[in-house]
C-alpha cells in the first residue's frame, strides 16, 4: 500500500519567499533601529540578589573585634558537606573561643546550616558571589579571613515572618 | 605576446611623467593596501555589533572605546595561538589553501576605480591601482580563482566534513559564477566597453545600471552573495551540519586568514556592485564631479561617496546575513541553474533587442527617449519577474517540490497499483 503523503495547499502569502524575506528583514531592521536591550552591563550593574541568597561566609564579631563564636561545635556537626574545621580552645576566665576555624568554601553547598543552628549568631553565610581565586587553597577560608568579609549576611527564612516583611 | 599586450594595455593613456606615475602608483598601492586591510579587520567588529544590534544585545563593548579594539585583540589572539596540523593533511595544500582564498579578493581591487582623477601638478593620476582598459575581464578571471582555497582546504585537511564543504563550496561557486558573469553582459552592451572607468562614466554621464538593469542587479546580488559563500548561502561552511565546513582543521592565524578572506570577498563584491550597478565613485544628481578641472576636493568627496555606497552593500550583506536561514542543497542548485542562468540569458536577449531597436529607432545613447525606453521596460521586467517569484514558489519548501500536475501523476500511479498488504479480514 502506498504511503498516502498529505500535501497541504496553502495560499500564495504562505509559501512566497519573496514575501518572507521582505517581512524578515523589515523584522531585522526594526530591531536594528528600535532595540529592546536587557543585558545587564555586569561589572558594572550588578543584579541585586535576594535577602536570602546564602553565599560565602562571615564571621562576626563582638564589639571589641573578637569573633562572637564560643567553639560550641554545633555548626561542624550539622554542616552535610563536612567543610567546616573547627579546634576549640579555653582562656584564663574559661571562655571558650575557636583557636582554629576554617571553611572549605569549595566543598560548603551553602545550605545555610551552619548559621541557622548558630546559637550566638556568629557564623553567617553571606550575599555576595564573586568568589574567584588562583588556587583550591584560596578558598579556604580561615578565621581572619572570614572575620574580614564585610559583605551583608543572608537573612533566614523566619517561619513566624514567612514573607519576610 | 599576451603579458607584451597586457603591459601596453595596463600603461594609462595620459601619461607624460615616468617617476610622478611610479611614485604615485607606489603610495596608492600602500593607501590601499592598508585601508582594506584595517577595513576588513574592522568589518569583524561590525559584523558582530550588528548582529548584535539585531538580537537585541550590545556586543563586544570590553576592548577599547566600544569595543573599537577588539579586532586588535583578536588578531593578537590568532597570532599567539597553536598551529595545529592533522596527521593525515596534506601539509603543501593545508598550508597554501588560506593564501589562495585571501589573494584573489585582494588582487581584484587593483582594477577598481575608487575616487575621480586628481589632475595635479604632476598630470593626472587615476584613483585606481591599474588602469587596465580589459578591468572587468581581469576581475572575472582573477574572482574565479577564489574557489581554488576553498577546495583545496576541504580536500588537504582529510577531514569528512572539510571535503564535504570544499566540494559544496565548489559546486555552489561554479554554478553561480556563471550566472554571475552572464548577468553583466548587458552593463557591458551599454557601457560598450570592459574597462571599469569607462563603465562608471558611461553611468555618470547617462543613468545608474540599477535603473535600467534592476534584474542584471538583482541576479548579481544573489550570485555575489552564493560566491562569497555568505547566508544564505554558507552552505560550505554550514556550522550545524559540518562543524565549520571546508575550514574545520584550521587553527590560529591560518583560520584567521579564511576569516578575513570572507570579508575581503565581501568588500570586493561590494565595491563591484557599487561600480557596476550604482555608477561607481558617481555623485548622485550632478555632474560636477565627473568633468574638469579635476580637483583634489572632488577627488576626496567622490571616494566618500564610493566609500558610502560599498558600505551600504556590505550592512545589506550583514543585514540579510542575520535575517535568512540556509537554504537546502537542492534548493541552492535549483536557484541558480533553473532560476538564476535562464534569467540571466533572457535578459541579455532583452536588452540587446532593446538596445538594436532603440538604436535603429534613431535615439542616441545618452539622450532620454533611449533611457526611458530602457527604464519603461525595466519596470514592466521587474514586477513581472517578481509577480512570477511571488507566484512561481522560487525556493520550494518541500511540500511544493512538484508542480500540482505532477503530484496528480505520481498519485494516480501509485492508487493504480495499491494493493493491500495485509489480507482482507475474513467476516
């Protein structure tokens, strides 16, 4: 049996190909003269990121400039990545406080627990992106490093507060 | 014999000083040269501002004011880069191939007048490289010569879809050269002569070709576009199909030269239809550009001029370039040999008869009854070519493959043989 191809008439303004280039290339140009452009100029403008947006970590610090974390060992044992290393240590008045306190921010997922677990609202994930470093060893970050970020903190999602206002 | 001929021939008529014609022939060598080169390096970026523009987006803006110096830093990119060479090449041809595609556009420019003649205190120079009386067969010869790089990159790289383009590329070019050269025959039966400088007087002084030869200039559009392997007709580039076609093994300043032999080919055929069809270095509505005294300022107004007009040409290129999708193979050959070649032939038909009848009429060249003859005929060839374009469903989507009486044919064949493959259900 025959393969019954359907063969569509259809009208002249359908098929002409005069007719469809004329109008493609009034489209081009009308695009040319008139254009829409949405490109954001990116080192330049910046889009601005969400009061959530959880990226690369800050410390932060009591007012006489210590860090404000007390080496509870919270946020190594929640973090799922296993990225953050923490050594805790004790001074005369038997305060605890972080004698080493890194975050591998190549191995962190930046879910976000570590600060919400934080019960002296020390360590943050942070809103900020621009992260490039040389080598792996730079994305490690220590103590100092993050004590030094001076980028805004992700504000957590409050369920009491779901939209935030 | 021939190269005595041709170097008599190549020797301008008015010449009376030996060193100013060395010298002058030496610095408009060195002018040009390098303004089509720095042209051609910049076209890249406009090519890319222009699609660009065209897509709604901003394009290269980082290198320089605008981005004016991003060929620079691609030319420094190109140079800095690997040469890789395939195992299985041929090393002579891999090489050669790019030089071969670059030299044939840059030669052409040597017969095409770019400004009116400056009549100094050194005589007359003519703003043109070579002056040669037998200019329009040159550049047939030489623009034929264009296809050599194509095929022999295609070949030499031993690479499936190199070979595929190069023998795309010189089948699609073959095939439109010819249509191409036939449809300048009529520019010639009313220039009556080959020499380029006397094509664009003969303009000047009577109409522009586009008026009395709009089909001669859309046929040569279509050819110069198939030629220069541009959408839509890139088919022996073919990204989508063949990674990069002919020039898919080529790396560094090698593939660089492809890049710029396309835009070199791009210029020149601009500069040829500015020259043939739109009266050349002319400036429109007046005559006092093209008779004497030949001074310097008429000299640096009409080569703006030329300069505005192959630019023009070279925006269409882009233009249509990032408006039209590829056509299919078969509807590339179907163009140019059943469309492009019989057109071309009956429009020499045409205008020669017109151009006997208008001269046994008794109307001189020039005057205006033979220009309105010209003309009225003109108008009436063009909306009827493109009514039967319109009609004639040029580039066939493959639903309109065959003509309906033919469909009926093949139907009524293939009804008169069914039978049924499978057995009649028994109940």
């Amino acid at each position: 049996m025959a393969i019954g191809v359907k063969v569509v008439e259809r009208p002249i303004h359908d098929t002409s190909y005069i007719r469809a280039t004329l109008t493609g290339m009034a489209h081009t140009l009308k695009h040319l003269l008139t254009p829409d452009r949405v490109t954001t100029q990116y080192p330049e403008q910046k889009e601005s990121i969400s009061k959530r947006w959880r990226g690369t970590h800050r410390m932060l610090t009591t007012e006489d400039g210590k860090a404000k974390c007390v080496a509870c060992g919270l946020c190594p044992t929640v973090c799922p990545s296993n990225c953050i290393k923490l050594v805790p240590g004790e001074d005369e008045q038997g305060n605890r406080y972080p004698l080493v306190f890194e975050i591998d921010e190549f191995r962190c997922i930046f879910c976000g627990y570590c600060q919400e677990v934080c019960p002296e609202e020390a360590i943050h994930v942070g809103r900020h992106y621009e992260n490039a470093e040389y080598s792996r060893e730079g994305f490690v970050y220590d103590l100092e490093r993050l004590m030094a970020q001076t980028h805004p903190v992700c504000e957590m999602w409050d369920p009491a507060d779901p939209k935030g206002e | 014999m021939t190269m005595l001929a041709l170097l008599q021939a190549a020797t301008p008529s008015s010449e009376p000083h030996v060193l100013p014609f060395f010298v002058f022939t030496a610095i408009k060598l060195i002018a040009v040269f390098t303004v089509y080169m720095v042209g051609v390096a910049l076209l890249t970026l406009a090519e890319r501002k222009i699609s660009a523009w065209i897509q709604d987006r901003h394009g290269p803006n980082r290198v320089g004011w605008h981005g004016l110096a991003q060929p620079v830093a691609d030319g420094i990119k190109n140079f800095v880069k690997e040469e890789t060479y395939p195992a299985a090449a041929n090393i002579p041809l891999f090489v050669l191939a790019p030089a071969l595609a670059f030299i044939p556009a840059l030669v052409t420019w040597a017969v095409i007048p770019f400004a009116a003649p400056w009549e100094g205190r050194w005589g007359r120079i003519e703003m043109v490289l070579a002056p040669m009386p037998i200019g329009f067969l040159f550049i047939l010869a030489i623009s034929s010569l264009g296809v050599y790089g194509i095929v022999l990159a295609g070949w030499s790289s031993n690479n499936k879809y190199s070979l595929l383009g190069g023998l795309r590329s010189s089948a699609q070019m073959i095939s439109y050269e010819i249509a191409m050269g036939m449809s300048t025959i009529p520019v010639l039966l009313l220039a009556g002569n080959v020499s380029l400088t006397k094509i664009v007087n003969q303009q000047a002084f009577e109409t522009w070709n586009v008026l009395n030869l709009t089909i001669a200039f859309f046929i040569f559009l279509v050819a110069a576009f198939a030629e220069t392997n541009r959408l839509p007709f890139d088919l022996p580039e073919a990204e989508s199909e063949l990674i990069a076609g002919y020039h898919s093994e080529y790396s560094a300043m090698k593939f660089s030269l492809f890049f710029i032999a396309e835009y070199a080919n791009m210029v020149t055929a601009s500069a040829l239809m500015a020259t043939l069809f739109f009266g050349g270095w002319d400036i429109p509505f007046t005559l006092w550009d093209n008779v004497a005294p030949h001074t310097g300022l008429k000299t640096f107004l009409t080569l703006g001029c030329f300069a505005t007009k192959v630019l023009f040409f070279v925006f269409l290129y882009m233009w249509i370039r990032w408006t039209l999708p590829r056509f299919r193979y078969d509807q590339l050959m179907s163009l140019g040999w059943k469309l492009l070649l019989p057109l071309a032939l009956g429009y020499i038909v045409a205008i020669a008869t017109t151009i006997v009848t208008l001269d046994s009429l008794g109307f001189a060249r020039g005057s205006v009854p033979f220009h309105a003859g010209l003309i009225l005929l003109n108008i009436a060839a063009v909306v009827i070519l493109f009514v039967l374009l319109d009609r004639g469903r040029v580039i066939s989507p493959a639903y309109s493959r065959l003509d309906k009486r033919e469909v009926d044919r093949l139907r009524a064949v293939s009804t008169a043989h069914r039978t049924p493959l499978l057995p009649e259900s028994g109940d």
